[in-house]
C-alpha cells in the first residue's frame, strides 16, 4: 500500500477471565458499594456518612479497576487510497466549438484538466486519479489523444456511468467520486432527461457524480450538412384494385363486396349478372337486357384488365354469348401467370357446375373440375395441417387460438367438389368426403408463373361473419380471413415466403450494414438450411457494390453484415434456394446517414449535467474553472495492518498501595464511628 502508515493507541481490557465471569464479578462488587450505603442510613451525621461513601466507592473503582486489567493497545493503521475517475466525453459531438470562432469543446477539456493537474496531484496521497474517456465505451486515455475531437458515434453518460460502476469490484479501492467533463449531449437513454427509473440508478451507483459543463449554452447551430437526416420511409402501395364479376346477387356476394367497399385500400370495380337469356321478363330486347347496363367484355378483359390487381369470379360460368368469357381465357390465363391475381369463389355456376367450360383459365387455378356434381350435405370445415401454418388462415395470434377459431364455424351448406393439382396447397378441407382418394378441398391456392390464384369452393363464407366466441364478443373472423386472403394474392411483403429486413433500417456513419432474411416453404414451414443470397444495391451508381451469401438456420432465418459504405439510398435484395428450388426474391431499403445523431444538435443539455450531479450527491460546474473543484468525494478507509503491542497499567505496585489505603481508611473510620 502507497499510503503511508500511522500509530494509535486504544484503551482495552488484557483479562483473561471470560465476559461472563466478569459481568458476574463486577456485579458482585456493585453489590458491596449497595450494602455499603444501605448500612450508612441510620448515620445521623451528613459527613461522616458521605466520607464513608467515598471511601466505599473508591475502593469499589479499584476493585473493578484490577479486575479488568486495563492497557494501552499499540495499533499500526494505514489509509487506503481510493479511486477518484476523471471521466471526459470523447463523442464527435465534442468537436464543435465552444463559443464561435472559440476552441472545440475537446481543446477545452483539455486545457481544463492541465489546470485541475495540481489540485488533482494534491489528491494522489489520499486518493488513486485515473483519466478515462467515454465514447460511450469506457477507456484510459493519455492527454495528447484530449485535445483532438473524438468519434464516437453518440453520447451515452449512463452506459459510460454503468461501465466506471462495473469497474468497483468490492475490493479495498473503492471509488471515491467522478468527476465528468461533457457537453451533456445524451442522444441514447437520457435523450429525453433524466427520468425517475434512471435518476433511481444514478443514486444507487454508491460514489457522487460531479459534472462539469463543457460550452456555452448560447452557441447558435448555423450549420448545414448536420440538419439532413436520411431515413427510410415505407410507403404503403397504391389501393389495390379489385374486380368482380358476380354470377348472380346472393348473400356471399352481399357481404364479400360490403367487406371490399369499406376498405379503404381497395378500389373496388364489380358486375353483377342479374338475369340470363333463358329468363322472360317480358322485355322488347332480351338478348341485350341481361344487365342494368352491357356487360363491357372487351374493356374489362381485354382492354383494362393489366390495371387490376385482382381478379374475383364469384359464382361465375355462363356459357351465353353475351357473359360468356371464353373469347378471354388465353388473356385471364396470361394476365395471372404475368404477375397477377385470381380468385375464384364457388357456386351452382362455378367449377363446372354451369353450362360453361374454360379449359384455357382452369390452367391458372390450383383445382380442376372432377365432373361429379356439388355435395349439398352440410358439413364441418376442416382446417388442415398446411392450413394451420398459412398466413392466409391466421386469424388469431396463436395457433391454438387459429385452431379454435376454424372449429367454431357454423357447418357449410354445400361444396363443389374438384381434384387438387400437384403442387397446389390444401388450406380448408371437408372431414370425410374425399376425391381420388385425398380429402375433398374447401379452399386451396397456388403460385400460377408469376402470380397467384385462390380457389373457395363454397359460397357460405358470409356465415363467418355471425360467429361469437362463447363470451358473446365478435371475432371479425370473416374480415380477417378475406382480409389476409387479398394480401396473399398481391404478394404483401409481410405475407411471402421469403422476407429480408435491414438490421438497423438507418445505419450510422462508418457502421456496417446487416440484413435478416427469413425463409420459408411454399406451406410455409421454416426452410432450414436454405441457400441466402444477398446483394447490396446503390440506387445512386445502379450497381450491386457487395454480396453476401449464407446458410439458413433450423428457424428459417440468416444473418449477414455488410462493410460500411458511403453515406447514401441502398436496395438489399434477397434470393433463396432449398434443393434446387427457387424460394422467391425479397428486397429491402436501407439509408447510411451522411452525419449521426452526434452531429445533428450543437446545444449544451446544461439542466441534463446538473440533474446528474444532483441524483448522486455531487455538484454541477461550467467551464472555465481557474482549478479542480471542491468536488464532494468518499473518504478513504482506515484499515488495521495487523501489527500492535500492549501496555498493561494495572500491574504498577502504586495501585496495589492506593487500594490498600483505600480499604485501611474505612475500616480505620468504621471503628472510629463505632460500626464495628
């Protein structure tokens, strides 16, 4: 130990009888010096009896007074240096200037600790100074490396504060204080000001914070470049535009087009076949009057149909000149494989069940017609294992909850009965009826090329819409369904199959650039041990600068980092392969500020400094200081060395004569005043 050495002396005890054994004869001579004045009440004389007292009372002390042996203990102590933390902020931040045209704000630390040097070296007998920097990661550094601004990319005092904590380890020195020269520019927990939870932490940390501001709070920001922010910004996609071509008005159609109506990303555009040619209405020109107004074939799938995101059959398959859509099959067929979207909803006109046949557009769906007629038993819908897992079907949070949900609908009425074509997936199912030997399909969907198709072959969805959980409160199952269903179909990013996501969307000067990539199976179960591509775009050069390669875990999901780029707008995309089969493509915006946090506010947090120094119990100053502060600081402990000596007083022969005199001069008097 540095500190130096001192000597103290403490009265003690050197008997070697036990506690008890003296409690119990000090008790005993207590009990002498009792009787003793019990025996002196009858004494008429006030003198002579308080010059008996004092002589019993003396005696009494020197009885006690050999009995405990007293001494004089020799004690070798020493003063243990504590630590006293010097903590400078080393965040860019501290590089703008104090005042204008002034030094930065890290010259000015520096030059304020070459004046704290002498206060600070008057200290280092009592106490152990280390110099440390903060940027927010917590480090020695030496006084040339002060003056120059640092890098750190933000100013965190509490994660700086928890790192110096970290570093007191219960050991013999203990932190005596800190002192923290900064600009008190937090933009990481204290961003906002120092709350209960963190001003409850500051307090707990054991050791005062005293701050020392650094710049003047009146420094006007004049700057440019530090008042641009780059961020990404997800923008939601045009409305989807939706057509449907309803075979007839009925309660399904009723509430699908009420659901596309009140939802205000769709742009909904239907028509509704009211009668057909076989029907008399008695009308001058039933040949054209099949409609409230002519039914625009050409326009709709000819024309225009590139504009739709969506296209809806429901309960739809005339084969009538004037609504059949035969002459637009090959155009439908491509339209899907093209890139768009199908759905086709059952009926007594739809999947064979009418007079119409479209081999060309069947090619689209994920069913072909069986031929056999509908089955109109009602029946329990099942949900299937693949179903289970499909995004389309989540209409809880849970798969327990999505089960439940499906095994509370109310039994359908009927159901068209068509084959599943390979590479199709099942989502509802009927319980026992089955073709070619799998079970009859309910709903089912597939990728068509480019695009996608969903068959329903029931026209009972509506009645999902009256389901209650047993506590009476509506579950919005129909909307959810119909909901998730429309997303599939135009591919929502949060919906494919395979998803990439940029970790952070917003990167920090210098800092790499990461990316999660999730991977699933066309069913949608974690595609472990996919092949991950990844390329890093620059939208401003229109070249991929990096690629990144890697293998998905047992969860579907792989990580990669890119090295850092220039500040600027970049596109990740994302491509993934499991046993030769493509998975999709995913793409992602990432932004690489040109300045950080750091540099985007100039201002002094004068109020955040002080609230600190006060939640610990130290004190808050602003440079210039003419030397180191009367900071409060811990005092060192003392702590014994273990070397001492012991100087008995009782064994000296004038106490023995003094007790001896003492007992004479009672007894002498005792009899002199006839008690004996």
């Amino acid at each position: 130990m540095n500190a130096g050495t001192t000597t103290t002396w403490r009265l003690v005890s050197l008997s070697p009888l036990p506690a008890w054994a003296l409690g119990v004869l000090t008790a005993l001579i207590l009990a002498g010096v009792v009787l003793a004045v019990l025996g002196l009440r009858r004494e008429p004389s006030a003198l002579r009896r308080r010059l008996l007292l004092v002589l019993r009372l003396l005696a009494g002390a020197m009885a006690l007074f050999f009995l405990l042996e007293p001494g004089l203990r020799q004690l070798a102590q020493v003063r243990v240096k504590n630590r006293l933390a010097v903590l400078v902020d080393r965040s860019a931040s501290m590089g703008f200037p104090v005042r204008p045209d002034g030094p930065t704000r890290a010259a000015a630390a520096a030059e304020a600790l070459d004046r704290f040097a002498p206060g600070l070296e008057a200290l280092r007998d009592r106490y152990q100074v280390e110099v440390l920097g903060f940027s927010p990661e917590l480090g020695p550094i030496s006084s040339d490396a002060l003056r120059t601004p640092g890098t750190g990319s933000r100013t965190d005092l509490m994660a700086a504060l928890r790192a110096l904590k970290a570093t007191d380890t219960g050991g013999s020195r203990k932190l005596a204080g800190a002192i923290l020269l900064s600009d008190g520019a937090d933009n990481a927990e204290l961003q906002s000001g120092l709350q209960t939870r963190a001003a409850e932490e500051l307090h707990a940390l054991g050791f005062p914070v005293s701050t020392v501001r650094v710049g003047e709070p009146a420094l006007v920001d004049l700057a440019v470049e530090n008042n641009t922010r780059s961020f990404v910004l997800k923008v939601i996609r045009d409305r989807v535009r939706v057509l449907l071509v309803v075979g007839r008005p009925s309660w399904d159609e009723r509430f699908l087009r009420g659901l596309l109506k009140q939802d205000p990303n769709v742009d909904l555009v239907s028509f509704y076949i009211l009668r057909t040619s076989s029907d008399d209405t008695q009308t001058r020109n039933p040949e054209r009057e099949l409609s409230l107004i002519p039914f625009p074939m050409e326009e709709i799938f000819d024309t225009k149909l590139h504009t739709f995101d969506v296209v809806v059959f429901q309960n739809f398959g005339y084969a009538e000149p004037a609504l059949s859509i035969a002459s637009y099959e090959r155009n439908l067929e491509q339209y899907v494989a093209g890139g768009g979207a199908l759905l086709v909803i059952g009926g007594d006109h739809a999947f064979g069940e009418g007079r119409a046949a479209y081999p060309i557009l069947d090619r689209a769906l994920p069913v072909d017609p069986s031929g056999t007629p509908a089955q109109l038993e009602p029946f329990k819908i099942k949900l299937t294992p693949d179903g289970l897992r499909h995004p389309v079907m989540r209409v809880q949070t849970t798969e327990n909850g999505t089960q439940s949900s499906w095994d509370d609908l109310p039994p359908a009425s009927g159901l068209n009965l068509v084959r599943v074509k390979p590479g199709a997936t099942v989502l509802l199912a009927h319980p026992t009826l089955k073709v070619d030997g799998q079970p009859a399909p309910v709903l089912a969907l597939w990728d068509h090329g480019r695009g996608r198709a969903m068959a329903m072959m029931t026209d009972d969805s509506w009645t999902w819409a009256f389901t209650a959980r047993r506590t009476g409160e509506q579950t919005r199952h129909y909307d959810r369904f119909w909901t998730n269903a429309l997303r599939w179909l135009v591919r929502d990013p949060d919906l494919t199959s395979l998803q990439i996501a940029a970790d952070p969307p917003t990167v920090e000067p210098g800092h790499p650039v990461g990316a999660v990539v999730t991977a699933r199976q066309p069913d949608y179960q974690p595609a472990a041990a996919a092949e991950v591509r990844v390329d890093l775009f620059s939208l401003a050069d229109r070249k991929v600068l990096q690629t990144r390669t890697a293998s998905a875990g047992p969860d579907g999901i792989a990580r990669v980092v890119f090295d850092p780029v220039p500040a600027g707008a970049y596109k990740l995309r994302a491509t993934a392969r499991i046993g030769g089969r493509d998975l999709g493509e995913a793409d992602d915006a990432v932004a690489v500020r040109s300045t950080g946090p750091e540099m985007a506010d100039a201002s002094v947090k004068t109020e955040l400094l002080a609230d600190v120094a006060r939640a610990t119990g130290g004190r808050a100053y602003e440079l210039p200081l003419g030397g180191f502060p009367d900071a409060p600081l811990l005092d060192p402990p003392l702590i014994e060395v273990g070397r001492s000596k012991d100087a008995p007083l009782w064994d000296r022969w004038g106490w023995l004569v003094a007790l001896a005199v003492l007992l004479g001069a009672e007894w002498f008097l005792r009899r002199r005043f006839g008690y004996i």
